[in-house]
C-alpha cells in the first residue's frame, strides 16, 4: 500500500473532495467548497522524499498543513495534528501526469479495427457532440482516476473549445476534484488548419481565472497546433495564436515532430521564432 503525498496538495484532502456533496455541483454548474484541508501527520512510514539530502527515511514522518508538506523527517513533532499510522506503507510526492486530453476519457476504448474507425476518427466524430457537461463528466472521471493513482498534478490539454462553456465544464471538474493541474486551451480537434484557435474565448478565461484558479492550484497556459497539424498551417492563422499567448503570457504547448512524414518540424518552428517557454 502507499500513502502519496504532493508537495502542495496531499492526496489525501483531494481524495477527501471526491464525497457525494459534488454530484449537486455537477447538476448545477457550479463548483463546490472543497473541504478544509486541515492537518495531520503520517508516522512510521517508510518515506521516499525524493531529495538528495533527505533521501529515504526508515519509520519516518510527514507533517502537512493546510494542504502543504511542513515537514518530513524521523522524529517531526505536530502538537494537535491528526496521527495517520503509515506502519507497512511507504510514502512518497505525489506523481505528475504532463500531458493528457481528459475530455476524451469517456471515450477510452471507442475505436474499431477498421481505419475509418480508428482512434482519432472516431474522438472527432464524438466530440462534436460533447456538451459541457459531457466535459465536466468526462475530466471528472479523469481526475478521480489519477489521484486514485496515485497522480496529484495533471497537465489538462483540451483541444474541444466549441465555446467557451466547453472548457469551463473541464476546469469545474479540476478544481471541484481538487488535484493540481496546469490547464492548456486551444482549439476544438476537428477545426481546419485555414481557421484560427477561438482566441476571443482564451482572452476571456484569462481575463476571469481569478474565479478558475481554485485558489492556485489550477494554473492556465495554451494549447496550440503550431505550425501544422494534418497540413501546414498559414501564417496568417499560426502567427495571431503564438502572438496571442505571448502577449497574454500564457506557457505554450505543442504535438510536434511525432511521425516520421514530420521530420523537420522543430526546426521550422525554432527558424520562425516559435520555440521558447
């Protein structure tokens, strides 16, 4: 068994979000309070800090306090915490997913052996239909997922912006689930390559992430097709989107260079001044 712990948000108080209080919220659209994260200390466990100074502690601790690690050690004394027995378990930083579509999730096994049943044909042909809170649904399904994992941070990549309530359901999912997440928005999956990303609807999310951001744990960035996805794209349609993230300085995130036929692709985009953070 483990017991895992991020150093932010302890798995823990995010398991803790996943009661049947939020199945109201996913009726109504709107986030509910996560639960105080409160304080408490696992002990005698056996301790992963993942730290060369630190390293491994035999029968150790880990202190955490409203939802961050304060301290980690053999003997750490937390007068008033709650005392979790890790006896026979290990403990350890939560795990990092950097990339994943979890508006697709609900789609997981979907595909056929034929070609025009294959994966991204068939995700394209459903996501037209997804509604909001089809992304609610689906991101929901994914966090509980990880953090059942054992991952506590997630790097959330949704490419199904058909408004701007499409994103809005996954970000809701996020925070009422409580994981950390690094959120990148971009275009809907099956947009031309000639028609620009909705930027109006990333200006605005950017403008509002004060009410997205759950509190820090959510973080915003882009997720952009770049220079080319089933062809290359335009200037006149990649330049405004790069520009647009920079301007809003917004880290950006692209598919490149992963077939053969796409050789080349990064240094094309590091000759027109794409690549940075």
């Amino acid at each position: 068994m483990c017991l895992l712990c991020d150093f932010g948000v302890p798995m823990f108080a995010a398991a803790a979000a996943m009661a049947s209080p939020m199945l109201g919220s996913a009726r109504s659209g709107t986030s509910s309070k996560l639960p105080g994260r409160g304080e408490f200390i696992v002990k005698n466990a056996y301790v992963f800090t993942m730290d060369d100074k630190l390293g491994e502690i035999e029968d150790g601790s880990v202190h955490v306090r409203n939802g961050e690690i304060v301290g980690v050690g053999r003997d750490v004394a937390a007068n008033g915490a709650k005392v979790i027995d890790g006896r026979g378990m290990i403990v350890l930083p939560g795990l990092v997913d950097t990339h994943w579509h979890m508006w697709q999730t609900l789609y997981r096994s979907f595909s056929g052996e034929q070609a025009d049943k294959g994966f991204f044909p068939t995700i394209t042909r459903f996501s037209a239909h997804m509604t909001p809170q089809d992304m609610y649904a689906s991101a929901r399904l994914s966090a509980a997922e990880a953090i059942n994992s054992g991952i506590t941070t997630v790097h959330d990549w949704c490419h199904n912006t058909r408004s701007r309530e499409h994103p809005e359901g996954d970000l809701r999912a996020l925070a009422d689930t409580g994981i950390r997440a690094h959120f990148s928005i971009g275009q809907r999956i099956d947009q031309p390559d000639t028609e620009m990303m909705p930027l109006n609807v990333i200006e605005g999310i950017h403008a509002d992430w004060k009410n997205y951001s759950n509190e820090g744990l959510i973080t915003l960035g882009m997720a952009m097709r770049g220079m080319f996805r089933n062809s290359w794209a335009p200037p006149e349609v990649y330049r405004p989107e790069f520009e647009c993230g920079r301007g809003l300085n917004l880290p950006i995130t692209v598919h490149i260079g992963t077939l053969v036929s796409r050789a080349g692709h990064i240094a094309a985009h590091y000759k027109e001044n794409l690549l940075g953070p």
